[in-house]
C-alpha cells in the first residue's frame, strides 16, 4: 500500500507548477483527477519545451501528469461548475494555480470549497502572494528567476544575470505546495479539520536562496559580488567552481588551497593561505584554471579523489546515463496510454519502505474519464 492510497484529489491547475504537485502526491498513491476546459485542455498539453510530441500532447504534459484522470468541464458554466463541486465534496485535498482573482469569479475559492467540504485541504499556488503591488503579475517562471535575485547570482562578474536551465521556481513551489498539503493531511488525521495552504513561485525561490540571503541579511547588507572566473557560489572562495582541462570540465569544491598545490602539483598555489581564497579569489582562480587545462580530467581525478578531495567529472546526459552509478539509482520508467502510446520518463525519487514508487500509467487524453467519473459519482 502506497502512503496516499484512498485520498482523493481534485487538481485545477495548469502548466507545471501546480500539476507538479500532484503529480508527487500521484506517485506516493493518491487518486487525481485533473479537471480541464473542454476542447483545450490544460495549456501545458501544447506547451512544447522541443519539437517532440506524443499521441498529440507534449512530452511535457505526458511527464508531469502521469498516472492521473482527465474530466473536462467549463468551469464558466453552471453545469460543469456544478460537476466539479460535486466532486469537490468528496475530495480529501483541491489545487489550483490561478491568478488571484480568478478562482473567486469561478466560486470555487476556499471559502466556498471549505463551507462544503470543512475536511478538504486547499493547496493554491500565486505567483507573488495574494496581495502586494506584484500579486496580478504573471507567475511565470523566468519572470519569478528575474525578480527574486536568483538570475543574478549565476554567471561570471562580468557576464549578464544567467538563469537556471529549467523551471525551478514552478518546481520548488510545487514541492512546497506537497509538502504544505502533506502536513495538513496529517493535522487532519489528528483534529479532523482542514486547511489551507498557500505558496507563491516568489515566496519558493527566495526560500532557495536562504542560505545566500540569510548571510545578506546579516552581513550589514554588503551584496555578494560574482567572481570574474569559473563562479559558482557568490559567497564561497577559491577554488569552488567549475574549470576547463584539456579534455573536458572539473569541477572542484571547498578545501584547503595548500593540499590542493600539493595534489595538482602546483608551487604557484602554495603562496596563498586560506583568508586568500575569497580575498584573491579571481587571482587564484585564473591561475588554477590555467594550469588545470595542461591534462586531461582523468589525469586530475586520478590524483584528487584518492586523497579525499571533494571533486568531479562534469557530464552530460548521455555520459552519465552510461555509468554504472546511474544504473544503480534505477531511475527511469515507461508510462504510456496504451500498447502503442508510450515514452520513458524519470521515476519518482522518493523510497518508501525500500520501494521504488513506479507506475506504468500515462497521462490522460483530454475528458478520457469524464462520462466515467460521472457515472461513479453519480455527477450531475
């Protein structure tokens, strides 16, 4: 038995933030049905993140609601409003990812939803909160990256702001969201009363600069500088950061320069001390970078990693998904409509009682479940 095994969850949402939550909560058993506008569809099904669909959906859509139930309804009319209450009120946990505003005019907001349902946990996801001069500002992921400082920090001094190569705000915040819902679900248990829980994209991925942020905040506001060579901690000295070799990439973490020019054999290294490594941080790091490009990775990796320094081989998908280490995570899976509908995707990366939690159920095609789901609710 799967932990969420007999919930019940009804999810609004659309594109990745919401659904993402969802999902998790799909993968650990519960039971989600994914409420879309008829004809269309939860927008994320024609969200192309590359040229590959699959059974008319994107490979994006197919990923993030695997092993969920499709029920189209307008939630504009007074029928399928009506449906999605009725399913409402046998729901153990409701989502959305609106504008605020936007649920209110549908009338499915918490208040109305917790009048019906006092047991029902409501997870909502905003963009910047429900209220504050940004709170009709579009939730986008980039835009959230923009605006929280996030961007900034990555990226050499002298390069532009540089965002993340994928959309970790959407996919902080709906782990937040999991686990928020989580937590209710178990004070439920315990008082029997729900709840609700709200996060915001912002609110997220200031969360995942809090160790960053917490030392702004108390370092009498002086603003982390990038450095101008290989960076990749604003906060952290040489040699931390990432270096080209003559064959590929290393990269090195914290640890004390002087072992370091012992095991790279590099006298160059052994002038500097350990306050050295953030005062002289660019100086250290563009000479480690050039002496770092006279051998290969291997030929650096032969000689730190047996004496204990933190370090690695920078990969790319196919090097990695090659290595023995990748197989042993077992970490993809085939989810698929049918015999013929199918694509590989990852797992989910929670063990529960040394089990991995697999599924071979795809995502829905739009309203596949409608007429279904009617006839076993008894819907109007």
């Amino acid at each position: 038995m799967r932990p969420l095994e007999g919930l019940l969850v009804i999810d609004l949402s659309q594109f990745l933030s919401g659904p993402s939550a969802s999902l998790r909560m799909a993968d650990m058993g519960a039971r989600v049905i994914k409420i879309e506008k008829p004809e269309t569809g939860d927008l994320c099904r024609d969200l192309y993140i590359s040229n590959l669909e699959l059974d008319g959906d994107s490979t994006l859509f197919h990923s993030i609601n695997r092993n969920k139930e499709s029920f189209a309804a307008d939630l504009k009319d007074d029928a399928g409003r009506a449906a999605v209450l009725a399913l409402i009120d046998r729901a153990d946990v409701v989502l959305h990812n609106f504008r605020p505003g936007v649920i209110e005019k549908l009338g499915l907001d918490y208040e109305t939803v917790s009048a019906r349902r006092p047991r029902v946990v409501y997870g909502e996801i905003s963009g910047y909160g429900r209220s504050g001069p940004w709170a009709k500002k579009p939730g986008q992921d980039l835009l959230v990256q923009s605006l929280s400082g996030l961007a900034w920090l990555n990226g050499d001094a002298e390069q532009p702001p540089v965002p993340f190569g994928l959309a970790v705000a959407d996919l902080y915040a709906g782990a937040h969201l999991c686990q928020g819902v989580l937590a209710c679900l178990v004070r439920r248990g315990i008082t029997g009363r729900g709840g609700r829980v709200e996060v915001s994209l912002l609110e997220s991925v200031l969360d995942l600069q809090f160790e960053v942020l917490t030392t702004y905040l108390n370092d009498g506001g002086k603003v982390p500088q990038r450095s101008r060579h290989n960076n990749a901690h604003a906060y952290l000295g040489a040699p931390y950061g990432i270096y080209a070799t003559q064959d590929g990439y290393l990269a090195l973490a914290m640890g004390s320069l002087l072992q370091l020019a012992a095991i790279l054999d590099c006298p160059a290294l052994k002038l500097y001390s350990a306050p050295d490594a953030f005062d002289q941080r660019d100086e250290i790091k563009a000479m480690l970078a050039e002496h770092l490009r006279r051998q290969t990775t291997a030929y650096w990796l032969e000689r730190l990693e047996p004496a204990g320094y933190w370090c690695a081989d920078v990969f790319t998908w196919p090097r990695l998904m090659e290595h023995a280490a990748f197989d042993a995570l077992d970490m993809l899976q085939t989810v698929g409509r049918d015999e013929r509908v199918k694509m590989t995707t990852t797992r989910c990366p929670i063990r529960i009682d040394e089990e991995l939690l697999k599924s071979e159920r795809g995502a829905p095609r739009l309203g596949e479940d409608t007429e279904a789901l009617r006839r076993e609710f008894g819907l109007p």
